[in-house]
C-alpha cells in the first residue's frame, strides 16, 4: 500500500506524468480512457486545486500577474512548498516569503502579497473582547506611563515599500492593477465585528503603535519614539492616536506595570 | 432506522460561506445542516461564529476531509483532536470521512484519493476507522468515494469491500448516491447492484449532488442540479432504506440560497412518494 501510494502521490504532484507503460502496471483501462488518462485526472485537478486555493487567499496577486504568471508561479511555489498541513488553509503562508526569493525585483508584489497573508490570518484569529472606549482616560495620571495597552490577536502591523494598500484597493475597486512608484506606507490590518479592516497609518503613528504591539508600556515607547524621531509625540498626536486605535478596536486589555 | 440510533433528521444542506447571511437572517426550514469540518478547525473568526449561532438553531452534522482512513501515514491525532472537540462544542450529531487516503509521508494532495480493494487495505482500513471511532467515542460514518481510476491489485468490488469495512469495523454509512452514479459510468458497474449489497441498518446518511459529464467520464464536482438518473437511484435507496437523513451538496458554482434549497425541497418529494408507495 505504501509503495502504491507513495508512486501515485508523486504521479499527480509532479510536473511531468510518468511513463504510461508504468501508469499500465498499475491502473486498469476503462471501457474509454487508457491508465495514463485516468491517472491525469488526478494530475489536471491536484493542479487546479492548488492554483484556486492560493487564488483565494492572493486574490490580488493573482489580479496583478495575470492567469497565465499567477499559474506558473503556484505550479513553482507547490513543488518547493507542497501542503503538509490538513487544511487547504495553510498553503499560502510561504507564498509572500516565496515571491521575495524568486522574484527579487517584484517588490510591490511582495508587499501585496505581505498585505494578503495578514488580512487571511487576521480573519482566522481568535475573538478578543475589547476596551471600552473611555478606558484609557479612566488610568490614573500617575500611572499612564507604566500602561500597557494589550493589542488584540487580530492585528497585524506592516511596513511597505510600496503603496500595498492603494494597490489592494485598485483591485478591490475592479480597477486597472499596475505596479506603482515606489514609496514607503504603513498598514494596520485588524477585525472588527469579524469584518477584516485595513488601517492606514503615517509613519509617526506606525512606530508608536509598532512599540506598543511589542509589549512597550506608554512611557518607554514615548522613550525610544523620541530617540528615533528627535523628539517625543506631541500631546495631541497621541490623544488623537489612542483615541482612533481604541474606536478602532485594537486593544483588548490595560495591564499597569508593577500592579 | 441505523443501528446506531444516529437520528433521521430530514433533508439537509451543506453550510457554505455564501450562504450564511441568508441562514441567519431568514432562518430558513432545512432539517439541519452539514458543516465541512476543517473550514471550522483553526479559525475563531466569522466561521467560528456562524456555526455556533446555527448550531444553536439547527441540528449540525460534521464532514470531514482530512482523516485519510485509507493512508499509510500514522493518523493525525492533532486533527482528530480538534475534530472531537468542535463536535462537541456543535453537539454534531454525527462526524463523516471519506474512504479514501489524502497524502503519503507527510504531503497532502487534498483530494479524496481511491483505494485498491482488496484484503490487505480492507483490515487496513478496519483497523484505522476502529481506531477513529474509539478516540471520537462514537462510531465514525464513512463516504464511499467517486473515483477515476480502477487498480490492477484489486480482488474485490468497492461495494463487497464497503459493506465489510462497516460490518467489521463497526461503522456508520454515509451513502453518496451521486458518487455511485459517476463511479459506475467511470467503472462500468451496475449502481443497483451497488445500493444493493450496502447493509441497511448502517446507513446513517445519503448524499446527493450535481456532477460533470465530460463524455468519456464523469467529475464529481457537486455542481448543478442532480440529474434525474441519481434522483432514480436516490429512490431505490429510499425504498431500500427507509427514511435516512439526506443532503444536497453543491460546492462550485454556488448558486442563490433559494436554488440550493428547491433541490432540497425535491429530495423531500422523493423521500415523501416513496414513503406513501410503501405505505399504500
């Protein structure tokens, strides 16, 4: 059983059939199809099966290289990267790191491709119950520095070297896909009532709020933000920061340190 | 009735993504529901929470792809695990798997992949679903398949081979009317003779679907309408059966709620003709 399975396995992934006279030894002939026939049938769907379940999840890459590249680099991406997993789910998760390998000056695709993978493991992340709206203005003065504000599971922060977003949005839009000029932008991408958001951010706002998803308490991200932007956040940069990350949604909890 | 006291539920419908907001908000009368079980293993996102608001409403069975009864690699208890532990949080009435392998040596194909029949694979099989069954705590129901390939190492017919897997591994029958009809075009066997040799009292459920006749041989590819010979065979099962709880699947192309429900209004019909035939 072993050998069998192990042979008709490699068969329907490989990207050549085998010999028919070894597909005959094996497989029987129908009243209308020879052995190798039959076994293409299992070639022609494993092919199809893999090429629709990335498309699900890199819709816009797919939109951006066209049918006929997207289809050549799924077939490329499963033979370095076939499923190991029992769910169709996790296929794609080394497709972004994949394209950055083999496809080194396609950086806007890379960064499209990053967009995409976040906005499916964000849709797959566990609920998390969030603050209320006045929360953070209910911390004590003498104790805002030592907060820590908990992010949700269902955020991720990404940094791109391309307008990612503008370009997710074109296809989104059903609008012509075209690779834009190059320049930096920051996304938030995070759930909501189970609907996936994307939050853009400028720069300033994406290193504070980078410093607090990594466990910062306010005052020593308020700290290492001044050592990189020559300077501390203003007071109303920061009000109207926290004030649209908690309507956002972002955070699930306000821990004190030291309590 | 099934020897296991699995309930006849009525007629079904598969839970797809399209569907939800239609389920939820017109709370539509379908019997219950069958959710693919790994669309809702690893997510605690809008899946998760559709299924428990149906699960609330609706009596939901579970439908698996992935436990790969036929494989040679060692069983893959993580699933299993969050398999028992989501059937448990749906109160699934029962949970189903396919007779067929999915990968070798850690690699899946994520198809349905067939089986030589013949007594080697049968106790392998046996042993497996046994298995299954103990650590599910309850006796796991098991798809016949559709395939597209007949083995040279094979001795017996996938009925025979079937009907001794249930009886020997004490397991439930999850009968797919549709997958018989395409198998036998593909193989040339007899349908009925199929229907025939299955043991009633396991029969826990019947599947039907629409497929894709390409002339030379027939895709399983649950899309479209069922054509009338599978409504013919779904009648002869239901004589031969009794009431069983039956499902329409219809997974590509997917269309309106409304379309996917007459079919299943239509299955209700059969199952009524033939119950006052029998009662007449």
């Amino acid at each position: 059983m072993r050998e069998l399975q192990t042979w008709m396995h490699d068969a329907i992934v490989a990207p050549l059939p085998p010999p028919a006279d070894d597909v005959a030894r094996r497989i029987l002939p129908s009243r209308t199809l020879a052995p190798n026939e039959r076994l293409d049938i299992y070639r022609d769907m494993y092919a199809i099966r893999m090429e629709e379940a990335l498309e699900v999840d890199y819709p816009a890459v797919a939109a951006l290289l066209g049918h006929h590249d997207f289809h050549h680099l799924v077939h490329a991406y499963v033979q370095r990267h076939p499923s190991t997993s029992y769910t169709l789910n996790r296929l794609g998760d080394a497709f972004s790191q994949f394209i950055a390998e083999t496809m080194p000056r396609r950086r806007a695709l890379y960064d499209l491709a990053r967009l995409e993978l976040a906005m499916t493991q964000v849709f797959d992340e566990e609920e998390s119950p969030l603050i209320d709206a006045n929360a953070i203005a209910a911390v004590p003065a003498e104790s805002v520095a030592s907060m820590r504000l908990v992010p949700i599971r269902a955020l991720r922060l990404l940094s791109f070297d391309y307008p990612a977003n503008d370009l997710f949005q074109r296809f989104r839009d059903d609008e012509p896909m075209r690779t834009p000029r190059r320049k930096p932008t920051w996304l938030a991408i995070h759930r909501r009532d189970y609907s996936v958001m994307r939050l853009p951010l400028e720069s300033r706002a994406f290193a504070m709020l980078e410093l607090i998803h990594g466990g910062a308490t306010l005052g020593a991200a308020v700290v290492e933000f001044a050592s990189r932007f020559d300077g501390p956040p203003r007071q109303d940069e920061l009000f109207a920061w926290f004030r649209d990350w908690t309507a956002a949604g972002l955070f699930t909890a306000i821990e004190i340190e030291g309590t | 009735m099934n020897r296991f006291g699995y309930p006849d539920l009525g007629i079904g419908l598969g839970l797809r993504t399209t569907h939800y907001s239609n389920i939820l908000g017109n709370r539509p009368p379908v019997g219950w529901f069958e959710a693919l079980s790994e669309n809702y293993l690893d997510t605690g996102g809008r899946p998760a929470f559709v299924l428990d608001k149906i699960a609330e409403q609706y009596p939901v069975v579970l439908h698996g792809v992935s436990m790969s009864i036929g494989g040679t690699d060692p069983l893959d208890f993580d699933y299993l695990r969050k398999l028992k532990a989501l059937a448990k949080r749906v109160n699934a009435r029962w949970i189903s798997d396919h007779l067929c392998w999915t990968g070798v040596a850690g690699r899946n194909a994520h198809d349905l992949l067939p089986l030589p029949y013949d007594e080697p694979t049968l106790r392998h099989c046996i042993e497996r679903v046994r298995i299954i069954s103990d650590f599910l705590e309850q006796p796991l129901v098991i798809e016949n398949p559709s395939s597209y390939v007949e083995f040279a190492q094979t001795t017996m017919s996938e009925w025979e081979f079937i009907a001794r897997l249930a009886n020997e591994a004490d397991c439930g029958l999850l009968l797919d009317v549709n997958n018989i009809y395409v198998s036998a075009f593909n193989h040339s066997f007899d349908a009925n003779e199929y229907i025939d040799a299955m043991p009633e009292d396991r029969i826990v459920q019947i599947h039907l679907a629409g497929h894709t006749n390409h002339g030379t041989h027939i895709i399983d590819t649950h899309t479209g309408h069922v054509i009338d010979e599978v409504w013919s065979l779904y009648a002869d099962a239901c004589r031969r059966f009794g009431d069983v709880s039956t499902m329409v699947e219809w997974d590509a192309d997917i269309p309106e709620f409304d379309v996917v429900f007459a079919e299943a209004l239509k299955a209700a019909a059969y199952r009524s003709d033939v119950r006052e035939v029998a009662c007449a």
